[in-house]
C-alpha cells in the first residue's frame, strides 16, 4: 500500500496529504495477515480459473462476494459466491 501510495504520489497523480491520509486511514485498519504457503497446492490446483484470494476464501470457509459474474460461474471452487451489483 505504502509503494502504490509513494508511486501515484511521484507521478502527481495524487496529492501528498491525500496519500498520507490515506496511509494513516490504512494502518489503522485491524486487518489480519494469512500466510500463503499452507494455500499452495489449493492456489496451484485453482489457476487456470480464479486467483489466490479464492484459495484463501476457501480455507476461511467464507462466502466470496464479487461484481464479476463470470467469478461467479468459475468451475472448481467450494465457497459459495455471491455477485453484488457494481
């Protein structure tokens, strides 16, 4: 977040206290790190469909909520899928 945040602010695309702001808001935030390399063989046997985060959504044994309805119909994956209107 922080090298995104540095990039656009480099390349003017964004102001420097909005990217400050932003970082602050974003390490406030209580977010929760899962390590990927339990996630492997399920992330490897998923590529050709969905991306990691659906492996993750899996082990999590949550509902995956998406815009993308292809997603949606994407064979392989266990967790319920939910689209939302974009």
């Amino acid at each position: 977040m922080a090298q995104t945040l540095r990039r656009l602010v480099s390349a003017g695309r964004l102001q420097a206290r909005v990217g400050e702001h932003l970082l602050l808001e974003w390490s406030a935030l209580t977010l929760v790190r899962h390590p990927a390399h339990p996630l492997l063989p399920r992330i490897w046997a998923l590529r050709k469909n969905v991306s990691a985060y659906d492996a993750l959504t899996e082990a999590l044994g949550c509902a995956l909520l998406t815009a993308d309805a292809r997603l949606a119909r994407a064979p392989g994956t266990t967790c319920p899928v939910t689209v939302v209107a974009s």
